[in-house]
C-alpha cells in the first residue's frame, strides 16, 4: 500500500478508522502541533514518532470517555517531542551519568564471502550461540567474529543462526527482501485485532484515586524484553494502568535499557517453568485485563499458557504479542531485533544509497521499529479495551516490527539527500526542555517526560525504576 501522499493527520485517521474501525468522530480531538525536522534519514521516521504516539494516546482518551460517559478530551501530540521520545532509552541521565551503550563488542555489520550481515549480541545468551555457530571460543574478540564471517555466505550463516539460536541477519534491498515468502507473509496494517471469544460488554470500575486517568484501575500484566513490548506497557502505565512486569531469575537483561523502559512499572520476578512460578502468574492472570508478552509464537504454550487456556482462565482477558517479523510466513518463529530486521528489509540499504557515502548500510538514526511497534501495540490493546466495553468479548491484538517497518516503508522517502539535512539528538543536552527529574530505586534519573497530553487527565508515571522483583505479586 502507498501512502507516500499522507501526513501524519491522514496516517492517524486511516489506520484508526480503515486498521480499527473505531469511530471517526474522536479523530475531532486530536491536535498535532507543529512539523519536526527530526532524524536524518530518507525515510519518515518522524511522521511515524509522531502518528504512533498520536494513536495510543486518541485511544485512551476514547477509553476515558466511552468509561466515563462523557465528551473526547482534547489530545495533543507536538511532533518534536514525540520524536525524542523515539530515543528515550538513550536520552536518560542517572546521578549525573548519561546512559551508556547497550550494544555487545563482538555485534554490528561484519562482511562474508559474498555481502554483508549483522549479528546482535547485546543479549549474552544470543552472543554465545553466535559464537558457536561460528566455532569460536567465548573469549573470542571481534577480529575473530571478523575472520570467521569471510567463510560464509552472508544467507547460510543467517539460516544456521536462525537454526541454533542465534541472532543474524543477511543485508539486503529491497529487491531482494520483497521476493522474500515472509515480505508477502507481513500485513498491510500494522496492528492485527480480532475477537477471541465472546462476552457481554465489560467496563471496570475507576478506584477513587487522587488525579484521573484514562486507564486507571486497569490491571495489566507484562512479560517482555527489549524494547517495543516494553514501550506498550510503558504507554499504558502512562495514562494510568496497574502494569505489574515480571522477569525471570534464569533470563539475562539489560539494566541499563529496562532503567528507562521500566518506568510506570511494578517489578516480579519468578520462573513460569517452576509450579511455584506458574501458580503466581495464573493467579494474576484471573483478574488481569491485558496480557503483553513478546515471546516467539507458540513459545508460552509450550508452557501451558496458550491463547486457549488463557481465555479460559480469564474469559475478558486482552491478549497483546509483538514479535520480530509477524505471525505468518516461515519466519514467524525467528529471533529478530530492530536493527536486524532494518538490515534484512533492505531499509539500511536504501538510506546508504540514498545518503551516498560509499557505505554498504546505513542504520537509522534511533529504534523507529522498536518504538513505533510498541506505540501501536499499545493503541491495539486500548481499542481492544474500548470493543471489550461496546461490544463485549476478549481480543487478541498482534503487532510485529516487520510490520512496522512495513508500514515506514509505505510511507515513501524524501528525494535525494534531502532527509538527511535534519536534526538529530545526541546528548541528554540536546533535548533538556523534554526531560523530568525523579528519584527511583537507583539514584536520580533525568528521562523524557511521554510526550502526549490529553486535556483535563493526567498523562505520566507513577512508579520509578527499582531492582527486578521488588514487588510483590499482587494487584493495587
């Protein structure tokens, strides 16, 4: 589909309306304020900022007043700030130290016999299985990586790390992606929703708390990792949900990603593998109203934890899952990231031409998949939460970067050079009027305040970062 012609006002009303079939009148309450030169790239990576955020926040203003009976607050999305945002993760500062790199030594772009690809090793686990796949030692530098990626041809060594765990993807165009069975496996919309079971039309009551939200009392439980699942949950604990994140104790993580990723947030940790694990999460589960998890398809109902059984728990549970590249095609069950899949896609290709520096990729300048996918995953699960209301039943809502990726794409690019004449933000220094100061369980964090406000309601978070499971596993 092209939408080269939209701008960000045409890009909200169609998938709203053509994506959701939500109600045309609520799009009168949206304002987006001012253009943004923002990210030096041929692609629109600011249009997408600012249309993702527009849509997660309209859609829980239509929560707010379809649960409240009342008129469309008035939604503002200025496009500047919605683009920092994009970025948040690497803008924060704690106790004056500005966030460090989350990318492993050995990853990034490496040539092979006959092109290009890019391994992802922020995760040790991936790191490690990359490295046997390359029959290297774990003490291997990344020369080694380097010698060792000459041996293979750029797809094989891609299949063999989709085959042993590891995170690899070859460089393509787009050509070459779109001949691809998962290119055409990957929607046209970016959010996929669809009713799971029915049910009469359900609204939970607002606890009489001080200061209003669209979302508060909302019970949300999330099991994820970096960074676009996170980013929905994160959105919602903004506009005022009980998101209760669990971790498991055997599964690296990021701290220094999750320290921006899990604001708004209550912390558990257990592993569903155990009983003791499973019991706990089956008894939030019962009273949640959404489940966010971000696991390869299939991989929680290998625990017991399908759709099927969950919906039979909990017969009003919103069930939301991102993944990398979609849940059709023959590649719905591989690990992927946002850079992999910018690499794969054929999007670092075309930037690199289009700059023309002589470079093999060019990466774009934030995690536009990661964020724009979290964004609409979340205005999925809040459209869910407004048919739950209207017309009763659960939903199950699927979002993917591939798809997002997809739908930048369609976009279009800026001709020539052209886009690559715009602003970027390098420093904490740089954004300092988007920023808010407060105090968590590590120190004093400096962070991009959510760039959406919604007139009348208060848009913003509550619960601060603090070490995983610090809470207990239990509803407010």
């Amino acid at each position: 589909m092209d939408r080269s012609t939209f701008g960000p006002v045409d890009s909200v009303a169609h998938v709203w309306r053509d994506n959701l079939g939500l109600p045309i009148s609520a799009l009168d309450a949206l304002e987006l304020s001012d253009e943004a030169r923002c990210y030096p790239s041929s692609f629109k990576v600011e249009h997408l900022a600012q249309c993702s955020i527009a849509l997660s926040a309209l859609s829980a203003a239509l929560f707010w007043s379809v649960r409240q009976q009342c008129a469309m607050p008035k939604v503002v999305v200025p496009a500047e700030h919605a683009c920092v945002e994009f970025k948040s993760e690497r803008l924060y500062v704690l106790n004056g130290k500005s966030a460090p790199s989350s990318w492993g030594t050995l990853g990034g772009l490496h040539k092979t016999s006959n092109g290009y690809v890019r391994m992802h090793d922020s995760f040790i686990n991936h790191r490690d299985n990359a490295l046997r796949v390359l029959g290297l030692e774990k003490s291997a530098l990344r020369e080694d990586v380097a010698i060792r990626m000459l041996q293979w041809k750029a797809v094989e060594i891609e299949d063999a790390a989709f085959r042993e765990g590891a995170v690899i993807a070859a460089l393509r165009s787009f050509e070459e992606w779109d001949t691809l069975r998962q290119a055409n496996s990957v929607a046209d919309f970016p959010i996929l929703i669809k009713s799971i079971a029915k049910g009469k039309p359900y609204v939970p009551p607002v606890p009489q708390l001080a200061g209003d939200k669209c979302l508060r009392g909302i019970r949300v439980l999330e099991m994820s990792r970096v960074i676009a699942a996170p980013v929905a949950g994160k959105t919602l604990a903004a506009h005022g949900s009980d998101v209760i994140w669990i971790t498991s104790p055997t599964l690296p993580d990021l701290p220094d990603l999750d320290l921006d990723l899990s604001r708004g947030k209550r912390t558990v940790q257990f592993d569903i593998k155990t009983r003791t694990g499973k019991a706990q999460l089956l008894d939030l589960m019962r009273t949640a109203d959404v489940f966010i998890q971000s696991y390869r398809p299939g991989s929680l109902a290998a625990h017991g934890l399908s759709t099927e059984e969950l919906i039979r728990i909990n017969p009003k549970l919103i069930i939301a899952s991102l993944n990398a590249y979609g849940p059709d095609g023959p590649w719905s069950q591989h690990r992927g990231f946002d850079s992999l899949v910018q690499t794969c896609s054929g999007i670092n290709i075309e930037d690199a031409t289009r700059y023309g520096a002589n470079e093999p990729a060019r990466v774009l300048p934030c995690q536009a998949f990661d964020h724009g996918a979290g964004y609409f995953l979340a205005t999925g699960i809040m459209a869910a939460l407004y048919k739950r209301a209207t017309e009763g039943g659960s939903y199950e809502v699927k979002v993917s970067l591939a798809g997002t990726m997809k739908y930048l794409r369609s976009l279009g690019q800026y001709g020539g050079k052209s886009g690559f004449d715009r602003r970027d933000f390098g420093s904490p220094e740089d954004v300092e009027q988007y920023l808010e100061t407060r105090q968590t369980g590590f120190g004093e964090l400096r962070a991009v305040k959510h760039s959406a406000s919604i007139e009348g309601l208060e848009v913003g978070w509550e619960e601060m970062p603090k070490p995983l499971g610090s809470d207990k596993p239990i509803w407010l």
